[in-house]
C-alpha cells in the first residue's frame, strides 16, 4: 500500500506539473492578448453601409488614440484630447484593460512561485493554496477583460441598429482578441483551481489514511 501511494502521489504531482505548464502558456497568451487590447486603436472601424460609402478612408478608435487610414496607405493617429469626450464604455475599458494585464501578469509570476516544476517554495502544504491563488487572479482577470470587449462590442451592435444614426461603426479587431484572451485567462484559471482543489483534498485523504493505519497496531486486543 505504502507503494501504490507514492506512485500515486508521483503521478499527481507529475499531473500537476503539466497542468500549471499549460496555464502558465493560457495566462501568457491571454495576457498578450490584453496588451494588444490596450495598445492597439482598433475597437471600432468605420462602416461602408447604407448612405456611409466613402471608402477614401478608414475611421479606427482605440483605447487611447483614434486614426484615419488612407486608400493610399497613409495611416494619421491623434490622441483624445480629453477623457470627458469618451464614451462610458471606453473610460471603464482603460482601466478595467489595464487592471487585467496587471493581474495577470502578477499571477503568472505566482505560478511560478508555487508551481511544481520550480524550487521556490519547499513547502508542499502552501504550494496548493499558492497556485489557487493564482488561479483566482487569472479568473479575475479573464473577468475584467471580458467585460469591457462585451459593453463596447454591445454599443457598437446598438449603435449600428440604430436608423437614426448616419455614422456607422463596426466590430475591430481588438474586439475579437480581447474575448480570445478572456477565454484563455479563464480557462487557464479555472483549470489551476480545478487542479490545485483536488490536489489538496487527496493529499489530506492520504495523510487521513496513514494515522488512522499507524493506530491500527497500537489496539489491544481481549
């Protein structure tokens, strides 16, 4: 018995080292995929519908920037010359986007910290509660990327809709990307909580095992 629980045990934490591998790349890629958010001025693109026909030129808006593409190539950015001109959508965007990389990026480094396949932490009774941590805040994350691409894309859907409005927008790129990252970040912390709550429950079973085994002898029999 005391061999099938340390082949058992090998195993899982074997397991566990594959699995924190694989949130370490969901949490790097979704956290590219909220730099690319934040950085990159495509969340909204001019649309050729309707009585919108000029396709001279190409309206993009961003987080921070709005540009003009020209059919030549061209491409003129500006900065917003204040942020009482955005919209609610993109001022909770800025720092809901920024807050998410924020997080991720301190989750990834808790990984690490806690993760199987690295030496800083000896102690194996926290590195479970560690890599939960990290899980959470990959969540958290995922979360509040999440929303801000769903609340812009709706107001983009709405204002399309919208008969009444003659400068249409559509759905940018970033858009796209940024509920790729969501569902990388989310997936990449749900799988690390997953992991890491089974991980502690059967390593609290074994210990459960081992004394009620150790007292067993120590019985007297009549």
């Amino acid at each position: 018995m005391c061999c099938f629980s340390y082949i058992l045990e090998e195993n899982l934490r074997m397991g566990a080292a594959g699995v924190q591998i694989v949130c370490v790349a969901l949490g790097v890629l979704g956290l590219v995929a909220g730099i690319v958010c934040c950085a990159i001025p495509k969340w909204k693109e001019s649309s050729f519908t309707g009585q919108n026909i000029v396709t001279a030129q190409v309206t993009q808006d961003g987080l921070w920037m709005s540009c003009v593409v020209q059919s030549t190539g061209q491409q003129q950015c500006k900065s917003y010359d204040s942020l009482l001109i955005l919209s609610a959508d993109l001022q909770a965007a800025r720092a809901m986007t920024i807050i998410s990389c924020l997080l991720s990026s301190l989750s990834i480094l808790i990984i690490f910290a806690g993760a199987d396949f690295t030496t800083c932490v000896q102690n194996e009774d926290a590195m479970p509660k560690i890599t939960l941590v990290a899980g959470i805040g990959l969540l958290l994350a995922g979360v509040l990327l999440i929303i801000p691409v769903s609340w812009s894309a709706h107001n983009v859907i709405r204002e399309f809709k919208n008969p009444l409005n003659p400068q249409k927008k559509e759905l940018g790129a970033c858009i796209f990307v940024g509920w790729a990252g969501s569902v990388l970040l989310l997936l990449g912390g749900g799988l690390l909580c997953c992991f890491s709550r089974v991980r502690s429950g059967s390593a609290g079973g074994n210990a459960k095992y081992y004394s009620n085994g150790a007292s067993a002898p120590n019985k007297n029999y009549v």
